[in-house]
C-alpha cells in the first residue's frame, strides 16, 4: 500500500462511525496516567466497533479496615445493638471506577443493563460504560460473584476510586 493510500483509507476511516482518530496529546495525557497512577497496569485504545479503553488495575484496593476502638476505662456496658448476637454478613468486594466520567449500566439508551443485582458475573465480563472525554469506557470485573448493590444511577457523574458495585465472590 503506498503512503498516499494508507492517508486516503485513514481519511475514510475517520468518516466510519465509531472511529475517532487520537491525537499524540491523548497519548500523552495516557501515558500521564500511567506513570501518576500506580493502580493502573495498562490502558488499551479500542477502535472499529469495540470503541473505547479498556483500562485495567494492577491490583485490588487495599480494604477498608476502621481505626482501632479507644481503650475503655472501667467496665463496659453494652449498647443495644451490641446485646444482639452478631450476624455472618458477607464479605462483598467493590467494584470501584477507574476514572472520572459518567455512569452507563448499558451500551446504548433503551438496551438492557449490562448486570443487575442478583447477577453472576465473572473476570473480563463488561459490568458498565464510564464516558471520560467523549469516549466509552468499557468497564470489566476483575472477580467472579453475584452482584449484590448497584450504587450508582444511570448516567450519574462517577469518581475516581468510587464504589459502583459490591459483589459477593462467595454468591
């Protein structure tokens, strides 16, 4: 193919819906993002019709454990709540976004959701779309369970770090 076809066929491509052509200042700004965030094990530019990035994590958030309760003088007198014998709650893993954008739970408007509670999800399956910058943003599980909490509403700005869903991987 010569030089002059491949700039003909790349013109022609930008006119397909579904591609968009990145500009060297997005890749830098990726690279950026890389480098700043140490949660990121890599980014991945889709085009044709799996439009979007795929960023995927290096490793799970560490868990949230609450600070150690104050030492008490004296004896202690149970609340109410603590009288009750405790209850087995699962230990749920969070799904968390990977960026700031807005909350999809499906691949276009009208289109069934992605997951629902009660759903069985597993690693690589896409469980939203977060758009960060006009792109769509597949975002994948990394564990295997059953949705248990859906936490955000469609088309609802999202976070960095923010908690979208909880899963039980024992469900």
């Amino acid at each position: 193919m010569t030089p002059k076809e491949m700039k003909e066929l790349a013109e022609l491509l930008q006119n397909v819906p579904g591609i968009k052509s990145i500009e060297l200042q997005d890749v830098q700004g990726l690279a950026q993002l890389l480098r700043e965030t140490p949660e990121i094990g890599s980014i991945e530019v889709k085009g044709w019709f799996g439009t979007g990035l795929v960023i995927t994590r290096t490793a799970a958030a560490p868990a949230f454990s609450p600070p150690p309760a104050a030492p008490q003088s004296g004896p202690a007198v149970p609340s109410i709540g603590e009288r009750e014998a405790p209850r087995a709650l699962p230990t749920l893993k969070e799904i968390k976004s990977p960026m700031v954008g807005t909350f999809y739970k499906a691949p276009e408007p009208g289109a069934d959701a992605y997951v629902k509670n009660g759903a069985r999800i597993t690693p690589g399956q896409t469980v939203c779309i977060i758009e960060a910058m006009k792109i769509m943003n597949e975002i994948e599980a990394e564990i295997a369970g059953v949705v248990r909490e859906i936490l955000v509403d469609d088309a609802q700005p999202v976070e960095f770090g923010q908690v979208l869903f909880r899963v039980d991987p024992n469900g």
